[in-house]
C-alpha cells in the first residue's frame, strides 16, 4: 500500500509514527558502535591482548558500517526501507550471539565487521535517514535532524546500561543479553515501515535527477563534491570528540571529567540537531550546511585555547551546539536536488563519507599527537579541513544563487 507522503492533510499521523519507529530503530540498532568501547578492557584482559588490538574490532566495525550502508541504501530504493532493517536486526543478534563466543581475536573482528557493522549497523542509520526524506516535505529538515539524534541518544542510553552489566556479570554475558534483546525489540519496530510512499513508486524506472544539471553540475559531479564536504567537516569533527577524553587528562584532569565533556557534547550535540533542524526547514540546506560548518570552525579555534576545567566543559558543550546540523543537512540536500528513486543510495553514500571522516579524523589526531606529544597542530589542521568544507558549501550556495 502506498502512501502520499508530500501531503500533510492525508495521512499526518502515519509519517510521525514511522519517524517514532525508525528513531527507536537507530537507538537500539547502532548499540554495535559503543559495545565494544565499553567492553574493550575486559575484552584485552581476557584474550591477553593490547587495547589497540581490541580498538580493532571498532574500526572494522566502523568500516563495514560505512561500506554496508551504501548496499543497504541501494536496496532500500529497491524494495523499502523494511526488509534492510529486518535483516539489519537479525544480523546484529547473530553477530552479538557469535562475538559473545569467539574463542580468537579474528573472530571478533568478523563478527563485528561484517555482522554487527556491515549487515547490522548499516541498516540502521543510512536508510533511515534517507526514508525519513520521502515522508516529509513542510518539516523534513526538523524530522531528518530527529532521526539523526539517534546516534547520539545511542551514545547515552547504551554506555552506562553496557557497562552495569559488565560490571555485575562479564561482557560474554552482556553481548548474550543484547543479542536477545535486539531480536526481540527490533523485528516488530521494523514491520512498522512496511509501506513506501507514492513519490517512489510512482518515480520512472531508475530515476534522473530532478534537472539535468543540479546546480548546474552533472548530478554525479554534484553527488561528489557533497561526499567530499562530508569527508571534510567530519575530520575536523572527530578530532575533539573521539579525544576529548585523552585531551583533558593530558591537561591534568580527571579521566572522568573528560568523560563528562563527552556526554555534554553528545547531549546538546542533541539539542543541536533538532534546532538545525528548525532552522534548515526555513533556510534550506546548503545554508544550514554552511551555517553549521562555519559555527564548527569557530569552536575548533577556540577549543586550542581551552585548558581549565570550566573552559573544557564550555567548549564541550558550545561544540556540541555548533556542529549538530551538519550531516542531516546532507540528506536535505539530497533529497532536494534528487528524484526519490535515488535517495537511499545517494544518501548512503555521502553519509558513508561523514563515516570515513569521521575514523579519519580520529586516526589523524593521534597520529599527529604520537609526532608532537600535543593536540594543538590536530586542532589546527581540524581547523584548516573545515575551512576546506566552509568553501565546498560557499561554493554550491552561490551555484544555488545562480541557478535562481
């Protein structure tokens, strides 16, 4: 059944509904990008292995998560958005039942790069966000930025539950739970976006763009320069929040006040999205693009010069305020300037590169730490790649501009 959803007046509820599902979907879903952060000193302990060789099992997971998503957008424009999910689901419970009993390191890193991560996680992001587009039209940017907090509500509710259960149990046992809970909870949300709306069904056969030459770019060239503008903004985002932990200890503070910076930034990274949100649904999406990449510079510079206590958790937390609308603003984009029949792939595959940016960033942080024994040329080079952005999203608002 196909439902018209550039209508408000026709079926109001059923979008808002869906948007309540798939936001509950990303929470649970992406739980594989946090177990192993939490779980990652036992883990060591166990096999008897360095934490670097445990911190693998993330990258791989990060990696099949980024990768996955382009297949699972791909065929999300094929098919909907719920079997993705549905196989999504059963693959997180089988890779967590699987990790929950790898006897070697390499069976970690298959169960969580390619199960967990790339059958699993990368159904629960990617395609979301793109169905999200296609079901609003008046609020879409507000009901992107709502499904992308998703990943941030994960970062809250997961860590602390992961690791009260570690505590009272073992990370064996834990991964055991989630894998049940997760096949559980997730199939029934999933049955819930069973529906696709008319605009894709009714889309000619591998759709064009909706002019020849977007922006006066040929719609590839213009897929392109928005990938590259999401590898761009998301190096420069990762350096203080993949290492703010480290990056407040090294100033002498307690690694649990730089834990807290990072709750803070993630929990008005929050409030942050949904604000952009608003803002992009009157604006638009390059200028909410450029808006929020030149508000991210701005904090960057800042943060070099942040050293006390109270200046770390300011900077957390305006950080957190300034960089919240950027990667929805992607999917707005997106959805703008492409027919429906494309927006999952196209969508996965910018976001896959927000993704890449975002281990990118992080491996290049402490790369040039290890080189220093500081992260101030980090954050200078974080400052420099987002100017990089800044001009990308200059460049396509002023070819918006043109086109007028």
């Amino acid at each position: 059944m196909a439902v018209d959803a550039t209508s408000t007046a026709r079926e109001p509820a059923y979008a808002y509904i869906r948007l309540a599902a798939a936001l509950t979907l990303m929470t649970l879903g992406t739980v594989g990008m946090y177990a192993v952060v939490v779980a990652l000193k036992p883990i060591a302990t166990e096999f008897g292995t360095s934490r670097s060789s445990v911190s693998m099992a993330y990258a791989v997971t990060m990696i099949g998560f980024g990768l996955g998503g382009i297949v699972m957008g791909r065929w999300s424009d094929r098919v909907g958005v719920m079997w993705p999910c549905l196989l999504g689901s059963i693959m997180l419970a089988l890779g967590f039942f699987l990790a929950a009993r790898a006897s070697a390191m390499w069976q970690l890193y298959l169960a969580h790069g390619l199960l967990i991560g790339a059958l699993g996680n990368a159904a629960m992001f990617a395609p979301l966000v793109a169905d999200t587009t296609l079901w609003f039209e008046r609020r879409r940017g507000l009901a992107v930025a709502t499904i992308s907090s998703g990943i941030y509500l994960a970062g809250v509710v997961w860590p602390p539950m992961l690791q009260y259960f570690i505590d009272v149990s073992d990370w064996r046992a834990t991964y055991d739970g989630i894998a049940l809970f997760l096949l559980l909870a997730l199939p029934p949300l999933c049955l819930l976006l069973r529906r696709r709306p008319t605009a894709v069904l009714q889309a000619p056969p591998g759709g064009h763009a909706t002019t020849d030459r977007p922006l006066g770019l040929a719609p590839n060239g213009l897929h392109g320069v928005l990938c590259c503008a999401g590898l761009a903004c998301c190096v420069a985002m990762a350096v203080p929040q993949a290492h703010i932990v480290a990056h407040a200890t090294d100033l002498g503070h307690a690694a649990r006040r730089g834990a807290e910076m990072l709750a803070l930034l993630l929990a008005t990274g929050i409030v942050s999205r949904l604000a952009f949100g608003w803002i992009s649904d009157r604006i638009g999406g390059l200028k909410t693009l450029l808006l929020g990449g030149s508000l991210q510079a701005l904090t960057l510079f800042m943060f070099m010069f942040a050293e006390s206590l109270t200046a770390l958790y300011l900077m957390s937390a305006l950080f957190g305020l300034s960089q919240g609308g950027i990667v929805p603003s992607y999917a707005v984009i997106v959805r703008g300037y492409f027919v429906p029949g494309q927006v999952g792939w196209r969508i996965s595959v910018v976001l896959s590169t927000t993704l890449l940016g975002m281990a990118l960033g992080a491996w290049l942080a402490g790369l040039l730490y290890d080189w220093t024994g500081s992260y101030r040329l980090a954050f200078i080079i974080a400052v420099a790649v987002n100017i990089l952005h800044m001009i990308i999203a200059w460049f396509l608002l002023r070819r918006a501009r043109q086109s007028l």
